[in-house]
C-alpha cells in the first residue's frame, strides 16, 4: 500500500479555495481553521494556508506551532513516523518544528515533524494512529 501524500500551499482567499476544491472537484473537506483547510484529494491530503504576505512563502499557526507554507511530505504509519524521528534524531536534524503529538485527544490527533531538505524546501512527515483519522473534522 502507497503511503497518501500530504501537501499544504499557500493562498490567497480561502472561501474560493473551498469553492473550487469542494464544489468543482468535489473533494472532502476536513479539519480546518480560520487560516487554512484541508482537503481529501482522492486519498491524498491538501492543505492550503491564507498568506497575506507579499510572497508565497511563510508561516501560518496551527495548534500552537509556526509551521512553515508551502511544505510536502507523507502520512507515515504510526511505527513509522517513530523510527524516521528517531533517526533523524540521532542524526542531530534540525527541526523546524520539533517532533510532537498535535491535536491532542481529538480524531485529528497525530504525530508531525518539520525540517528542511538542503535546498531549503520544507518537509512535514506526519502519522495518524487510524488512517481514518486523515480526513477527520475534529481537530
């Protein structure tokens, strides 16, 4: 089984942004804030994060942490997502954002990690403990 990718983008208005995704392509909302959304993209995860800024790279908050937009990465299986973070551990990677266990308690919940390849482009590898929880409006 392929692992879904996860990609988050930036934009400029979220309403068209849910117009488009949700009523164009007809992709599955799921969780979302007041400054980004994601989308089931036949499997996959998209995120989009409202920008204001003059240019397409930036920071958004989400559960407390800057994350860093636009980004990529893979939903990892659980035992996983553990091991990559302790190699990249031992390895002394520096993280962009730590290792942690966002959206704690909720169906959201997941294990998430960011750092940047050595051309700058920021990576998230993050695992869901239920693949059904990808696409979940809680949290």
């Amino acid at each position: 089984m392929i692992s879904p990718f996860h990609l988050a983008l930036s934009v400029q208005n979220l309403d068209e942004t849910r117009h488009f995704y949700g009523t164009v392509l007809q992709c599955r909302e799921g969780r979302s804030a007041p400054t980004w959304v994601d989308f089931d993209l036949f499997g996959h995860q998209l995120s989009f994060h409202l920008l204001t800024q003059d240019k397409s790279d930036g920071y958004n908050p989400v559960d407390g942490d800057m994350v860093p937009i636009p980004h990529f990465g893979v939903i990892l299986p659980w035992q996983d997502w553990h091991l990559l973070k302790n190699r990249l551990t031992d390895m002394a990677i520096t993280f962009e954002v730590e290792p942690t266990i966002r959206f704690k308690g909720l169906a959201g919940e997941q294990a998430t990690m960011f750092f940047r390849d050595p051309s700058g482009n920021a990576l998230e590898f993050k695992s869901f403990k239920s693949q059904s929880s990808i696409f979940s409006t809680d949290g």
